[in-house]
C-alpha cells in the first residue's frame, strides 16, 4: 500500500508457497504506478496452501484502479456469471439476506471455502442445485435474464410470492435437470416458452400471473408425488396428456381460458387426484368440461369405460402399467393405458412387489395367472374372480396416513396442528424454533435452519382429528414408517412415540424420558457415532452405525422407509431400513446395507412407548439445520397363499 515507485506485480510469481493460508487477504491500494492487473489471479492461484484468496484493489492508477475488472477472471466459478445476472436483472442490491450470507460478497456461492453458501443457494459438487428466495432472500423484483439458463446443474428455482415482471425467458429449455419450478404469485405474462419440457416433474407453481399461451409439456415417470398448479392465469387451448404424468396428485386449472372436453384416458386420475381445482375455465354446462363438475360428470359417467380397442385391456394405474413395460409384459411399450390382452392372457407369474400400484384394474384379463405378489403396494379390494388359475397370492393388509405440511402456515411450527417444537442449546431449552417452509421438493414441510453451534430443535404431534395414526393391533404382524428428508450435517431423526408421562409431548431422546421405542438418524457427518441409524430405546450409544455414503451425499433428497416385523426376535420385534434417493433419480426403495433385521424391545403387554398398540403420535429432532415432509406411517399384516 503507499507505493509510490514502480511496481511490477509479476515479481510475486517467484513466491511458491504461503503456507497454508484459508481466506488469506491481499491488498493492493494507492499505488501511483500499480498499472497492470492482470497477472494477479494466475500468481495467486499458484501459491501452495491458499484457499480462496481475498485481493482487494482500489485507489491505483493507470488499468488497476478497482476490483472490477479482475471479476472474471478471479473470480473462476462456473456458476458466477450466471449469479451476477440474475443478482443485476432481479434487483440484488435492494434484497432483504440474512447476515453473512450476501450475494457477490465473495466468489464462493456454494461457500465451499467460507462455510457459508450465498442466501438461498444450495449445491452439490460445487454446482448451484437449488435457488430459493425462502431460503434466506426476500424482496426479489425485477425480470429473469437470459443468463438463467447457465445454470445448467439447476433442479429446483422458487421465487414464490416476490415481484418478478416480464416474461420466462425460452434458455429455460436448457436446464435439462429442472424439476421444480415456484414461480408463483408473481407478475409474470406471455408465453412458457414451447421448448420446455420437464420430463421428470415433481412441482410445477405458475399460479396467480398473467401467463397466456398453451400449458407446459410434462412428464414423470418416478414414485415422486406430483404438484401441478396453474390456477389465476390466462392460459388457453385444450388439455395436454398429463394423465400419464405418474404419481400426479394435485392438479389445479381454475380461472383459465381453457377450452375442450376431457379426454377418455384422463378416467385413469378419477381415483387417485387428491387435490383439483378446475373451476372458471370456458364451461357452458354443455360442451366444455374443463371445470369441477365437468369432471365430476365425467368421472361419474366413466365409471367402468374404457378408451381402449377390441384388442386391448385396459390399464388404468400408470404404475402397473409401467410395471408391466419394465417385465416385458406390455410389448409396445407405451404408457397409454391400453395394453394388448393377447399379451397378459398367457402370463403364469407376475411380480409387482413395491410398485405404487393403487388401481389393479386390468388384472381380470391375466386368465393363466398361477402366482401375484402384490407386497409394498397400497390397494382397495381386488376382485380376483376371473384369475381362476390363482395359486398364490402375496398381499399387505395396509392402512396408511400420510402427514403432509401443506395447510399450515409458513413460519413457526410451534402450536399448529397439534405440533409442538422446542429448541436446545447442549441439553438445556432455549427460544430456538422448527418453522414451516419451503423443502426441497418444492412443496412445504419443517425446517430448521442453522443458530449456532450445539444448537438443536426438536418436536412431536400427538394425532388428533385431522391426522390420526393406524390402529396396530395385537395380530398385526408388521408396520412401516417413511419420511422425505435432506441429507444435513448433523442429522434428523425421527420415530413413533407414546407420550407415557401424559405431558402433552413425546420424548425423543433427552434425558431419561425417551418416549419412542425407535428412531431413525440420517446425517452426513464425519465420525463413528454419526451417520445413518436405528436407535432402538435405550440404546442411543450402541446402536450400529452405518456412513451415509451408502445412499447419498450432503444435501441429496431423499426418502427413508423403517419396516418393523412385530415377529422377530422372539416377539421382541426388529426393524430394517430402506432408501430412496430423488435427487439421484432412483425409483423405488433399496435396502440400506448394516441397517437390516435390528433387534428392538416391543412389548404389546407393555404401559409405555414399547407397546405398539399404543403409539399415537411422532416425534423428531434435528441437530442444526435439516428438513423434513411427508410422514408417512402404515399397519400391515402379511397374507400369504
């Protein structure tokens, strides 16, 4: 600093090593004769030991004035130029960020050096995965610059509820990994570009804009729960195929321009929409049916039709057709509801183990049929009269409820629905709290952000009219539970419980007062005592643990399935874990090696949490930062032939 001789930066290039220096600081500032800059990002790079250096320049002469022109090239992530773009298009300077976590404070977005990702950035392999302005960022404005579409690594963008204008710009069609777009309750207009087209979708949220134009292309053909919702616009035309999207749960089209009749195939969703807004479209009560009772006339006048030729049976559930694609039953290949009936009538074997079957229709036309597994699949009953030749049935006995997040309200989790959340610091209560947010698979579930070191949260729901456990009865054989969750540092855990001392919560693992006879541990970090586990009661300390290498990596979505055989060990019961990992685009469960068969202490005679029948809640923990949706929790008893 202060130099008023001539200075030759490229004197530095002969210093080989610094040491080891993490965020080292190199300033470079009112030099009178400091004219070139350019050799400085290449010298430093070089240097042993360094690890994202700071260089600050300002106050020189000649070409060295400022750190802007070294931006590019100091600044080598690949994502960085991208970043900078929507930062400048979307009003950055005016973003409301949590503390440290500002955008183009440093060049480290995925704070790989720092510690500490820009706000709202989540990656993976140093490559920006997800963008959520819940995520750290409010008070997002402005237009999305072309630039977006660098970001080729991207699988989910949610800009929910901000003041983004102007149009989705058409290099969107160059994220081929995107999965999850939030645009909703925006000012965006015109078109979605027609090169778009996601083929593993898993939310879609355009609602509340004022987007003209056709409806998106979409596709799925995973286990994933589908959200669709375009609701509040101006979209026109006729319906695409989103009959075949698998798993499409939620579909709302209300307050469009759309125009038509359904198509025949759509009597496949009757059963299984849960969600669908269709209202305010162009329906006449004569023509046009795209509203909500012009699909109720239709599923009611459909009931039994089929769209399929004389030659065909047809399949209604795309998983069982799929299912029937993947044996090589279905010889054309097509998800399109129809499959040949000369094709399934000589077929003696059919395994759909684990397949998210939910509708068998079509099964009457398997006329050889000697042996149906069915386990892992949810059914109502099967009318297997017509399988005459059936010698082996394989079946669950399942009631399963499912505990999704999306009615309740954003922010603190604490008080909604039954849910009660607590915060610690070490082992003592603290005002920390578990909110209800934005997760990665775009819908909402529970969150818990980072407060500091030894900080955790923890909470439970003890069932009530809106969601209740399955009654386990003492002849129940087994039962299972599952979660979607983000692989985090320091972990989530999670188990059924019984709130034995009546305080209203159920224990999860402070203290002496443990109220779950088991919990599940999923973390990412680094030592012999965290990793992936089944922590029977009592048995914190001994239980196996096994590195979360074996389903994933840091920040992967994944789900997790705990089945407990009621049977086992003597009565005492044991429990196997299983995995799936959404983001690495698995599509059914596998188990989870050193997690199969561990012992568990139930006791149906038992007056506390050790008793199944019992259990009438969950609880969970999380040690720092996590996410967690979708509980789900199921009675089965197995029948055999």
């Amino acid at each position: 600093r202060n130099n008023n001789s001539l200075f030759d930066i490229s004197s530095l290039a002969g210093i080989t090593s610094y040491g080891t220096k993490p965020n080292a600081k190199f300033t470079l500032d009112q030099n009178d004769f400091l004219q070139d800059c350019s050799p400085i990002c290449s010298i430093f790079s070089q240097l042993d030991g360094l690890t994202n250096p700071q260089i600050i320049i300002g106050d020189n002469l000649g070409e060295c004035l400022d750190a802007a022109a070294l931006s590019e090239s100091c600044c080598s992530h690949p994502d960085l130029a991208a970043l900078t773009a929507l930062y400048n298009s979307l009003d950055g300077p005016n973003w409301n960020q949590f503390a440290g976590t500002d955008w183009l404070s440093n060049c480290d977005p995925c704070g790989i050096s720092t510690g500490t990702a820009w706000a709202g950035i989540t990656c993976a392999n140093n490559r920006v995965i997800y963008l959520s302005s819940g995520g750290g960022m409010t008070n997002v404005s402005g237009v999305l610059p072309d630039e977006l579409g660098d970001l080729d690594s991207l699988e989910l963008i949610d800009f929910f509820n901000e003041s983004i204008s102007g149009s989705i710009p058409e290099s969107i069609c160059n994220l081929q990994k995107l999965n999850n777009i939030n645009f909703g309750f925006n000012d965006l207009s015109g078109r979605i570009p027609a090169c778009l087209e996601l083929t593993e979708v898993q939310n879609v949220n355009l609602s509340d804009n004022n987007l003209t134009g056709p409806l998106p292309k979409l596709s799925n053909s995973t286990n994933f729960p589908v959200t669709l919702s375009f609701q509040n616009n101006n979209f026109t035309g006729t319906l695409p195929r989103y009959d075949l999207i698998n798993n499409l749960e939620v579909l709302q089209l209300n307050n469009n321009n759309l125009i038509g009749s359904w198509p025949q195939a759509w009597n496949r969703l009757c059963a299984v929409l849960a969600v669908r807004n269709f209202n305010d479209n162009n329906y006449d009560g004569v023509n046009d049916f795209i509203s909500l009772q012009g699909w109720l006339d239709f599923c009611n006048s459909n009931t039994g039709a089929s769209n399929c030729s004389d030659n065909y049976i047809e399949i209604r559930d795309v998983n069982f057709e799929q299912a029937l694609i993947d044996l090589g039953v279905d010889s054309e290949g097509t998800l399109d509801g129809c499959v040949l009936i000369s094709d399934v009538e000589v077929v003696t074997e059919l395994n759909l183990r684990n397949s998210n079957i939910s509708d068998l229709t079509g099964i009457e036309a398997f006329t050889d049929l000697e042996r149906l597994l069915l386990e892992g699949n949810v059914l109502p009953p099967i009318n297997l009269a017509d399988n005459v030749k059936l010698e082996y049935l394989e079946v669950d006995n399942c009631e399963a409820n499912t505990y999704s997040f999306n009615y309740l309200t954003s922010g603190n989790l604490n008080g909604q629905d039954n849910w009660i959340s607590k915060g610690w610091l070490g082992d003592t209560p603290a005002a920390y709290t578990t909110d209800v947010g934005t997760v990665q698979n775009g819908s909402q579930g529970i969150v818990a952000l980072s407060a500091g070191a030894n900080v955790g949260t923890s909470g439970s729901r003890i069932e009530n009219e809106n969601w209740q456990m399955p009654d386990i009865e003492s002849d129940d054989t087994a039962a299972y539970f599952e979660f979607e969750a983000k692989i985090s540092l320091f972990g989530v855990m999670i188990g059924p419980g019984y709130d034995t001392d009546n305080d209203g919560e159920i224990d999860i693992f402070r203290g002496a007062n443990q109220e779950t006879p088991l919990f599940f541990w999923l973390s990412s970090a680094s030592s012999p005592t965290w990793g992936l586990k089944i922590v029977p009661s009592g048995g914190y300390g001994a239980a196996t643990t096994v590195p979360v290498s074996v389903i994933g990596a840091f920040g992967d979505h994944v789900k997790i399935k705990v089945e407990i055989d009621f049977e086992a060990n003597g009565g005492a019961g044991s429990a196997s874990a299983f995995y799936q990992n959404i983001t690495n685009g698995d599509t059914g469960y596998q188990p989870i090696t050193g997690l199969q068969n561990v012992a568990l202490a139930l006791d149906f005679n038992a007056a506390d949490h050790n008793n199944p029948s019992l259990w009438h809640g969950f609880t969970y923990h999380f040690e720092g930062p996590g996410e967690i949706d979708n509980i789900t929790f199921s009675n089965c008893q197995y029948e055999g032939p």
